[in-house]
C-alpha cells in the first residue's frame, strides 16, 4: 500500500503568455489544434474507432449523471441546450470499443460540436467564467466516461480539469475534481487498453440522467474505488480569493478475496472558487 504525506499547496501558476497578452491567443488555440491533428495522423497510435450495438458480456462499471441542475432561469436554458448536445454526443461514444493496445480519444470520437451537426448553446466553462456557446456541456459526457475509466484498469494517457469551481456543491454525487474539461480539439480526455482485454463504452441520455457503462469481453479481476481526501478552502486573507483543495485517491481491490491491492493517489487539485463557500468552511491564513 501506497501512503503519500500531505503536500503543501501548489502555488498560483504564472499566467500564460496568451492570458498576458490576448491577441495572441487565436494563434495559440490554431497552433494546438493543428498540432493534435498532426498527432491523430501520425504512425505509431492505434486510435479506437469501431463500435458495436451489440454489449460485451461483463459489466466493469456504470454510471448516472443529472442532467438538470437547479440553477436560474437564464442558466436552465443552457442546461436545456446542454441536454440536446450530450445527446448528439454521446451517440458518438455509444458503442466504441477499446481493444487491446488501442487509445481512445473523446475528441477525436466526438469530433467538432458545430452547429451544422445539429448542436445549441449550452453552457461552458471558459477562461473562469461560465458562458453560453454551440457545443456546450459535453464535458459531461467526457466526465462521465472519465469516472468510468477510473474504475477499471485502463490508462488515463491525458485529462485536463477546470481551473476553476464554478457552482457549489448541492446535489453532488462525484467527489470534485474528477471532471474534465473538453476544448474541440486539443483539450481532450485519452484513454489507452494497456490490458488484454476488450472495453466497450455504452452512453445515452435518459429521461433525467446522463446513463454510461463500462462493459467488457471477460471479466476485470479487480474492482476500485474512488474518494477524495484533504478537502479544504483555503484563502491567504481575509479579503483573499479562496482556493479549493482535494485530492483523489483510488482503493484498488482483488475481487477473488477482497483484500486490498494497493492505493492511488491519482490527482492533487486546486482551483479558485467562483461563488461564496461557508465560511466556516474556509481556513484563511496570513503568508
């Protein structure tokens, strides 16, 4: 068993050079895109693409997400339209596999939520704000199947999470900081079968919930759970913005006898809070 002591926070990054200076940053989302195309073309990556209607005959692990939170009236229609655009998405993921030695790419399966395809408005995250835009709300979907992927043994190659905690806590079921954040298409969510074992990813949208599975060709002999620990907020001062810490642990079991195999620690994270937390919540400190 994996025990780490208790690290320090990580400091305030540096702002990037494109948050510096703002015109630059259309030359730098096109040179990552053209760079993430170059990678999806390149030899030397077998990139999951083949789906199958049909499930596999072991169930790894599912998962609901609500689709509706209670949020204002101009936020629900955002919602709504997030709604309609987790369902065109999540059409897309329904099916794949992952074969052995195979990588899944959200982006690349999903492919660019435009409104030719059919997407709306919905809600994203961006920069630290929450906005309206044409594609909105996949990250659901990418978190979905993110927290899936953590309760089985394939690989998180690549994940990016929000920089920031834009909604308070009520009617969580995930612990935070396992979401994902999802820019078309070089922030994206890469998983690769290190295993000898097929996966297949199942996901629709159902009446009040995001519904997914992970199903498999034989079955995982380990079974996992996920928890955060070390939760705090934590402000410099008292008129200081206040920063969210956690970190997320993983409990790896032998299903045979139940006996724990190891333990994880998968991310440490911190993002600054966007709304008002308790304040009996927040330890604040003078540096």
């Amino acid at each position: 068993m994996t025990v780490l002591d208790r690290a320090p926070a990580a400091p305030i990054p540096s702002p990037r050079l494109s948050q510096r200076h703002p015109w630059l940053f259309p030359w730098a989302v096109r040179a990552h895109q053209v760079r993430r195309h170059v990678q999806w073309l390149r030899p030397g990556t077998d990139w999951a693409v083949d789906r199958d209607p049909v499930d596999l005959p072991e169930r790894v692990t599912r998962h609901g997400s609500l689709l509706l939170r209670d949020l204002s009236e101009a936020e629900m229609a955002l919602q709504h339209g997030k709604v309609v655009n987790l369902r065109l998405a999540s059409a897309s993921t329904d099916g794949v596999l992952l074969r052995p030695g195979e990588t899944f790419s959200f982006n690349k399966v999903v492919g660019s939520c435009t409104a030719r395809k059919g997407y709306v408005e919905g809600m994203r995250l961006s920069n630290g704000d929450a906005v309206p835009g044409v594609g909105g709300g996949i990250c659901q979907l990418a978190g979905l199947v993110h927290w899936m992927v953590l309760h089985s043994p394939l690989t998180v190659v690549e994940r990016s999470e929000h920089s920031f905690d834009p909604f308070p806590d009520k009617g969580r079921v995930l612990p935070w900081g396992v979401g994902c954040s999802i820019v078309y298409n070089y922030v994206d969510l890469v998983v690769r079968n290190d295993t000898a074992t097929t996966f297949q990813l199942r996901t629709r949208v159902g009446e009040r919930h995001l519904r997914g599975e992970l199903r498999a060709d034989r079955p995982v002999p380990t079974s996992y759970r996920v928890a955060a620990r070390q939760e705090e907020f934590v402000a410099a001062g008292p008129d200081a913005p206040v920063f969210r810490h956690n970190e997320i642990w993983r409990t790896v079991i032998d299903k045979r006898t139940g006996g724990t195999v190891r333990e994880e620690l998968l991310k440490r994270n911190r993002a600054l809070v966007k709304y008002v937390p308790d304040p009996a919540l927040v330890r604040r400190h003078q540096d």
